[in-house]
C-alpha cells in the first residue's frame, strides 16, 4: 500500500492523456496486428478517498478499450499484449478545491512477438493514468462522475499511453518493422508501405496456440 501510495503521488505531475482519437489514423507501429489481449488483475489494489470496482470491472473496461484502439492495426504480423492491473483510484465526491481526488490507474504492460514466441520487454513496463482534465473533472470526477464512467475514462486513456509507449519503442528499437530498423531511421514511404494491410487477408497467419504463445496472467515479477 505505501508503495502504491508513492507511485499515486507521482501521479499529480503527470501528464493528462487525450485518448479522443479513435476516428483518427493510429499511430505508426509498423506491421503490428492486435493477437491475444491478456488482461489479468491479481494483484489490484484500491487506492485512498476511493470508490470500489472490482477486479472483473477492472479487467472488463481495460480489456475493451485495447481491442477499440489496437484492433485498428491491420499489419502481417501478430504481437500479443500481457496487461496487469496493479492499483487504481476513483475518486469519490469531495469539498472542491479543498478535497477533490483525482481518479488515477496503474498497470504492468508485456509485450510478446507470436511468431519469435519471446517478450520484446524482458520487465514489464508500469504505466501510470489519471483522468483528463475536462470541465466534468477539473474540480473532480467524483463530483460530475458515476464510477463506470471514471473506469471507462481511465481505461481509454491507459491504451492511448500504451499505445503511445510502443511507438516510442518501435521509433528507437524498431519492435514492429519488418526488418527490425529504427522506424526513424526510415522515410515516410518507407512506413507506408510497412504499414499498409495485406493484400488478401487469408494470407495473414493466425496466432500460433494460445496455451504456447499467449502472455497468460503476467505480473509485475514477470
């Protein structure tokens, strides 16, 4: 609890995320396509001055809100996602600007590349939310929220920065290219190419056994 605590501290200085985007181009991630979505929560932890959801809550609206934003990706190649969610706060109502929690969520994120059956990131990456400043939220969400609408909001906004971390991979390690170069060490019609969808979609393997190749239940020692 008290490192959880800390990591809730850190959160005051952290950036908001926009995750309004989904009628938008995806972001660049090469030739990723979305395989199995793993989200697991083992070791969920409420935070203070907090509403209660539960871990199927929790797993439910993350879930759903990897398959919205990854399941754009139409690439030749399948990479899954392990997800665990550690910690989370939804803020209940409090005395505006005296009291007013912030809603805020943390999480381990695995990747794993299907057809090399490996993670390309050997320690889970943790990966800290809180709540986008609205005017429904600059007070607190606790006072204009219900607590599905704070989980939904949290949830989108840990893809949008999962999403965001992969391309930072992919531009400096090259995670999802083809041949395996920086993504910013290409030209614009290299990514276009790299990233348009399969001529015919038969012609796409489907992910190997998921028993053998999926992230089941990662954690934070993995």
């Amino acid at each position: 609890m008290m490192r959880f605590l800390a990591l809730l501290g850190l959160l005051v200085a952290t950036a908001c995320t926009n995750a309004n985007d989904l009628d938008e181009a995806p972001a660049y991630l090469g030739n990723f396509r979305l395989g199995h979505n793993v989200v697991v929560a083992p070791n969920l932890t409420k935070g203070p001055a907090s509403r209660e959801a539960t871990a199927e809550e929790w797993i439910t609206g993350v879930t759903k809100a990897i398959e919205d934003r990854f399941s754009r990706y139409e690439g030749s190649k399948y990479y899954h996602l392990g997800i665990s969610i550690e910690g989370y706060v939804l803020a209940i109502p409090g005395i505006p600007l005296v009291a007013a929690p912030k809603s805020a969520l943390i999480l381990h994120v695995t990747v794993w590349d299907d057809a090399a059956g490996k993670k390309l990131n050997e320690q889970p990456h943790m990966v800290t939310v809180v709540e986008t400043i609205s005017p429904q939220t600059f007070l607190s969400s606790g006072l204009t929220q219900s607590k599905e609408v704070q989980l939904e909001n949290l949830s989108r906004n840990a893809a949008k920065q999962i999403q965001n971390w992969m391309a930072r991979q992919n531009d400096e390690f090259g995670w999802f290219e083809a041949d395996g170069r920086p993504a910013h060490e290409k030209t614009e019609a290299e990514k276009a190419l790299n990233a348009a969808p399969p001529q015919e979609e038969s012609e796409i393997p489907a992910p190997e056994d998921k028993e053998a190749s999926s992230p089941t239940e990662p954690s934070a020692e993995e």
